[in-house]
C-alpha cells in the first residue's frame, strides 16, 4: 500500500478547495508578488492569509466543532505515564501534562532504526512520533508516524479475534478525533511488511497501546499535505479537475515552525548546519583559533549607512555589520589566523529574494607572506572541502531537498586545485563580447551582471565557483589595500557561485598612515575607529581576508528561490516577528 513517498503524503491526504476558488486566490496572490519583485515573501500578502487558512480548513473546522463536545471520550480516559507498562493499562488514552514527574520503564526507539539497525523482526516496542496522516474504514486503522520530519513509518490495526475487535474499536475512534500533528506515544510489534511510500520501507507496526503525549490544534495554520509539494506538482495540477492549494510564503513564515516540520525545509537548515560545522572543521585543521567578536560596538565596521544605530546609555552605538575591525586587531594579537560563525547586521532596505538585515556571516583573517592570492587559495579549497562532504555524506538530505527543490551538485576543481580567478578586466571583456554595455565600467556588478557572468565563467571554465578580482578601489570599504601597481583598482575579489556574490574578501590596509588616507578619501571619520588604527601602530604583520554569507550560499547551494527558506526565522525590513 502506497503511503508516503520519502516524508511526502499520499495523493488521498490533500483537502481540496473548488477549482474557481483556488484559481481566484493564486491570481491575487501573483499580482502582488510581482509588483514586489521578491517572489511573494513579502507582507503584501497578509490581506489574503486568513482568507486563505479559512478556506485550507473549512470543512475540516466545521466537523471539529459539531464534534467537539465528545472528543475526549473517543480519544479514552486521562492516563498518567506510570501505569501504560501495567497489564491492565488502557489500550488508548490521553496523557496528563507531563512535568517531570513519573518516569516509567520505557525506552523508545527511533523510527530510522526500524527494520536497519534498530530491534529484531517481533520485537515489540515504543515511539514517540508525531501522527501525519490517517485512515480508517471499519475498524482498520492505517497510520502514518512521522518523527524528527525525515522518518516515517506505517502503523496499523486490525480487528482480532483474541477480544471481539474492542481493540481495533477503540483505537479507530481514537484516531478519528485526533487532530492531524499531534504527538503520540505507540507501542506496537515490529513486523516485515512492504510499505512503499515510508521512509522505512521494509517493516511496520502492528497497534497494541497509543496514548496522546500533546494535541495539536485541530485547525491548523495550513496543511502539512499541501505545504510539502514542489512548484511543479501544484503548476501540473492547475488545470484539472482538482487543483493543488498552494500555500502563501507569509503564511509560511508567520507559522515558521510549523513550516519546518516539511521534510525539505527541515533538511535545508540540517545543511546548514552541517556547512557551519564544516567551515570550523576545515580551517580548524589549518591552524585557524575561533573568535566570538563583539556585536555592539561604536563606529561601523564597513562605513556607509547602512547600519542600525542604539542607544548605549547615552552614547551612540551601532550593531556590527561584520566583524572586520575585531578579525584585523586579532592579527596585532599574534593569532595565527582566526574565524568566527556570527550575527552579522545589515540596514539595507532591500525586499528582494537574496536579501537579509540579519545574516549568519563566515568570516575568516589569516596573515600572508606576500600576497593575498594565498587567502583565496584557502577560501577556495574550504568551500570546495564542504561541498565535497554535504554531498558526499549527506545525501539523505539533499534527496529530500532536491524532491521538492530541484539542484545538481556545483561544478568547481578539486579543493588541491588552483581556484577559478577572473581579474576585472577580463570580467569587463567577457561581458561586452556577451553584447553587455556598461556605462561605468568602474561601477559595482549589477544582479543581472553577476548572474550573465556567472553564466559565461560555467561555460568557458566549467566552474560554479570563481573569484571575480581587482575590484575598483572606489566601491571597496575603507579597509581595502589599493593595488600598488594601478591604485585606482584594489587587491580584493568577490566569491561568486551561481552566478551571485556569496562574499567579499581582499588584502587589508595594514599601515596605519596609508589607513587613515583611505578614510579620508572616502569620508569615513576615524573618531570611532581610534582602537582599530592604533592597534597598527604597534606592529601587525601582512594579512587579508573574507566575510561569506552562509543563508546565501545555503540558498545557491540547493536551488532555492529565495533565501528566506535557508534561515530559520526571517529577519527582513517587513518582518521583526517571529
């Protein structure tokens, strides 16, 4: 029996909405989203949310009420843990709060060891899942289990002879009025069987004891069936009989956490995760000691203003838009290259679909011998470490992943390689023999640049990853150290992939005097960076560096339309909360 097809719900699951409905909300929905130029992830979309969760849960919520007077009856008596091991234990209940209080002697087992490593075919044991999906006719119950949202399993449960079906009974009824997402605990004997559609394959479980750890509302936000389906499901759907809900990116976001419970978006921040611990771990080997930088601080670290400026009892303080000033003044503390995994702050009113005001930053400072080509080298081969490894290791995930958000594996030489490097003016040929015109070519890259460049590079080079280098010294921070041959160009470099900046990095000014030129140039008052420059007063060796943005590469990484879904919660000009 067809279930669950790698954490997805089956064809039968979806609640449905009238087709001239449906086609009536997506229209309104794409009007706004277009005018936005964010692919929907913006607050335009609020006006239509309670609409459109009305509608999701119409009839399931007019059910609940004409049913709500006896569902706890149906669902049996309030249990206290402590007797669910006795003999004469219930067959169902719903647990009391549990407050640390009664441990009983159970030990649960996890739903991925099911039928690989976990306990022998007849073995009778306990889970503690969430319930995904059900159905009943008769007095057959089918059940599916989903736990940590990449695992599931089937369960299920047949009238027996042994007491007349009160078994099968009482559980049918039980799972007729548990809400869909609530947690359960199961007892049940592991037995062979061929379940296609769950994760765990090979084997489910046969019903003895179920009780309710914590009950879900039973209108929820939006339908887990409807919120696990890719673009292209829901697009092939639009013109037949009975269309596919899509569910609304503000929706989405407002109920975030229920939003991660879909298999592919709870994978894409285990990803993150893994590409956190990765970066530590490939410049950790290299000699490179962690920092935590302060986060509060009174100048700005990259100029502009573009940053969210605090009281600080009194005085004004600003939220750190990398930790640049901190990395460089690690340098005159004589650590031998330092990184650090943080918050990084940006007031940049952008609605886009690769923007944030408040990112997670990989940022590395390391010192050179001679020239800072010896940072790319590093920068290169660590990304290439972790993309090996993500795809190597965690090729669970990405399935997940790719099943609803379709991506290949990047392109790029082998981390002992010598890394893609395009220097500007070969950057600036590139694009005009593509028929591109620029009309400053010492202007910063356009989005629409970036992405036909990154294009171009993958065609001619066969490569994801490449280091645009040699910027203008006109659009680097003051920080920057001018290229000694052409001071009108800089030694710094964008990290590109996929054809859009995932980080910036460059040899840093390390000679005070020629620090404070910079920033008279460019307007930066020093007042506020007195710390910084004096603390290359006292010596500091040659060094360079690079500040990546993990959501960003996350997002590139996996195909995904927008960088919203690589953040666990959305911190954006329209969105404070959750």
């Amino acid at each position: 029996m067809l279930w669950v097809q790698n954490g997805q719900l089956p064809a039968w699951a979806p609640r449905l909405l009238p087709r001239s409905r449906i086609q009536h909300a997506q229209l309104r929905v794409g009007s706004q989203a277009r005018s936005t130029g964010c692919a929907g992830y913006t607050r335009h979309t609020a006006s239509f949310i309670g609409a459109s969760a009305a509608l999701l849960s119409a009839s399931r919520r007019l059910s609940t009420l004409s049913r709500a007077d006896d569902r706890d009856e149906r669902m049996g008596s309030t249990v206290t843990p402590g007797v669910i091991t006795s003999p004469d234990a219930p067959v169902v209940g719903v647990y009391k709060t549990i407050r640390s209080g009664e441990r009983p002697s159970v030990d649960f087992v996890q739903v991925s060891s099911l039928g690989t490593t976990g306990p022998e075919i007849g073995s009778q044991v306990w889970i503690r899942a969430r319930v995904a999906a059900v159905r009943v006719k008769g007095k057959s119950t089918f059940v599916v289990l989903r736990q940590n949202s990449l695992h599931t399993v089937q369960a299920c449960k047949f009238k027996e002879k042994e007491d007349g079906g009160e078994s099968a009974t009482a559980i049918a009824r039980f799972f007729k009025a548990l809400p869909l997402e609530s947690i359960v605990d199961m007892s049940g004997v592991l037995v062979e069987a061929n379940v296609s559609g769950c994760t765990q394959k090979n084997v489910e479980l046969q019903i003895r004891q179920v009780y309710a750890v914590t009950l879900a509302a039973p209108q929820l936000p939006f339908l887990m069936a409807d919120a696990q389906r890719s673009e292209e499901e829901i697009a092939a759907s639009k013109d037949s009989k009975r269309p596919l809900v899509r569910v609304l990116p503000d929706l989405r976001l407002d109920n975030r956490w229920l939003d991660l419970r879909v298999p592919a978006h709870n994978a894409i921040l285990r990803i993150q995760a893994v590409m956190c611990q990765l970066f530590r771990e490939s410049l950790a080997k290299r000699g490179f000691i962690e920092i935590h930088s302060p986060k509060l601080i009174s100048g700005e670290s990259e100029g502009g203003a573009e940053v969210f400026r605090v009281d600080y009892f009194g005085s004004n303080a600003s939220l750190a838009q990398s930790p640049q000033l901190y990395k460089q003044m690690a340098m005159s503390a004589d650590i031998p290259g330092v990184f650090e995994v943080g918050p990084v702050f940006r007031a940049e009113n952008s609605n886009t679909a690769r923007h944030l005001c408040e990112f997670t930053g990989l940022d590395l400072e390391m010192p050179i011998a001679w020239h800072y080509k010896e940072v790319i080298q590093v920068v290169h081969e660590t990304l290439a470490d972790i993309f090996q490894c993500v795809e190597e290791k965690h090729a669970e995930e990405l399935s997940i992943i790719r099943q609803m958000y379709p991506s290949e594996a990047p392109k790029l030489p082998a981390g002992t390689e010598s890394p893609c490097v395009l220097n500007w003016d070969e950057a600036m040929e590139l694009l005009t023999s593509n028929g591109t015109q620029r009309e400053d070519v010492m202007a910063d890259l356009s989005t629409e640049e970036e992405k036909l460049l990154g294009r171009l590079v993958r065609e001619r080079y066969g490569v994801d990853l490449f280091f645009l280098d040699k910027y203008p010294s006109s659009v680097r921070p003051f920080y920057t150290m001018p290229s000694e041959e052409q001071p009108e160009f800089s030694n710094s470099y964008d990290v590109i992939f996929h054809g859009q900046e995932i980080g910036s990095g460059a040899q840093r000014c390390h000679d005070a005097d020629l620090l404070e030129e910079r920033c008279a140039e460019l307007g930066v008052p020093t007042g506020p960076l007195a710390s910084y420059i004096e603390s290359f007063r006292h010596g500091v060796p040659p060094h360079g560096g690079v500040g990546l943005g993990l959501e960003r590469i996350v997002q590139l990484y996996l195909g995904l339309d927008n960088i919203r879904k690589a953040v666990m919660f959305t911190r954006d000009p329209t969105r404070l909360s959750p």
